[in-house]
C-alpha cells in the first residue's frame, strides 16, 4: 500500500472514531481523560467550562460529552438541562457528589449516566460505550452553524459573516462552502463536491471555485489554514 494509501486510510479511520467533548475545569483530570480516551479509540475535544462547550458544540458535532457537574459559573446540571431543549446529544455527568438526590437531579435534567469521582477510567470508558451502544449516533444532529477564525456560516441560510460583517459569496462559493461545512475535518474528494455542491463541470471547475472561496476567508490564500487541501483527495475545511 502506497504512503498516500496509508495516509488516506489514516483520516479515514479518525473521521469513524466517536467524538467525544470532555467539560471539566479541573486542568489535570481534563488532560488526563483526553490522554486515556484518545488511547482508547475515541476523538476527544476538551473545554474548561460550560461557554467554551458552547462554542465546541456550536462548531462541531459529537457522539457523546463527559460533562462535569462542579464547575464555575455555569454548572454541568444547567448547561445538561439547557442542551436537552433542543439536543440529543448523549451526557455522562461527572461529580464528587454521590447522594442519591444528586443522581436523581442529573437524570431529570436529561443525562444518560452518572459516574462518581473518583472513578475507574476503565469504567468510564465502559459506561461512554454502553451509552453509544444504545444511542443512535447523532447523524442527522449537525450543526447549524460552523465557525472558524472570525469567520461564521450559516449552513441553513448559506449566510458567511466575518466578525458580524456579512460576506459576499456567490451561489457557487456559497454551495460549496456548505458541503465542506457539513463534514468539517473530513476530506471530500472534487467528484463529491461537486455532486454535493450541485456546481456543474469537472475537477478543475472545483479548484477554481476554492480558488475563489479561499480569497474571501483565507488571510493568505497561498497558504490556506481553513480550506486545506488533501493531496491526491481533495479538499478539507478545517476549524479551530
């Protein structure tokens, strides 16, 4: 099998694995789940508080969030219970607390499972398994908005803003965008985009287009950051 093969089965293979957003304000037992998860097969994001989870969630899509109950500011039981008005999204609460009203308030605000601290991290990743088992993964939950840099779009409305200021973007710029937005971090070949994208022409029409795009939201469209370039693939828009 060639390199680019190899490489190709490589993303492949991340792109299946489950994401999982691990929210805990506590830095070294953040560092530690992101390490022994990862290890574990899972794609693993991380944020230190209910606001950054927001921004994680509004950018991206995951298959389940480890969630603890304790932090500052917003507590994992409000933002689990502001996330089931319009969210499937699996929950596994984290917590120190281990009483029984405890247990019962996290599963009325909507989470899945509950887990004591201190824990096992093998049985962590049991329980995250056994809810993902019973779980039909979120496909049809995508975000409806992608962000990257100062950049927005607006997947339904096809809508890009640069921090807050719209940006002009033709129908093809905009048709494009959307099908990279749909799969952010996934390598979409040009034929696929270009079905996806309903843009009529061949491979070259493609590039020409992400030629374009890429003057409207790249800083140096030379050496693109967001809309990379997967050699021997396609393209791939990548977010922060």
């Amino acid at each position: 099998m060639s390199a680019h093969a190899n490489e190709q089965a490589s993303q492949q293979a991340v792109a299946e694995q489950p994401h999982i957003l691990v929210v805990d304000d506590d830095t070294r037992l953040r560092e530690l789940l992101q390490r022994y998860l990862s290890d574990q097969g899972f794609r693993v994001t991380t944020a230190t508080d209910a606001a950054e989870a927001r921004a994680k969630l509004a950018a991206l899509a995951f298959d389940l969030l480890v969630l603890d109950i304790m932090m500052p500011g917003e507590t994992g039981l409000e933002l689990t219970e502001t996330l089931r008005r319009d969210s499937v999204v699996p929950i596994l609460l984290l917590t120190a607390m281990n009483e029984t009203e405890n247990r019962i308030a996290g599963f009325e605000c909507g989470a899945d499972d509950y887990l004591p601290k201190p824990f096992e991290p093998r049985e962590l990743v049991l329980r995250i398994n056994a809810i993902l088992r019973r779980v039909p993964p979120p496909a049809a939950e995508r975000p409806s908005k992608v962000s990257f840099g100062d950049y927005c779009f607006d997947l339904e409305r096809e809508e890009l803003t640069c921090a807050g200021d719209f940006v002009r973007l033709t129908a093809a710029e905009a048709s494009l965008l959307k099908a990279l937005a749909q799969r952010p971090g996934e390598p979409i070949t040009r034929d696929d985009l270009g079905e996806e994208s309903m843009i009529s022409g061949n491979a070259r029409t493609i590039d020409v287009q992400v030629t374009r795009l890429r003057r409207k939201i790249e800083a140096n469209p030379k050496f693109p950051r967001y809309l990379q370039t997967v050699r021997g693939t396609g393209y791939v828009l990548m977010l922060d």
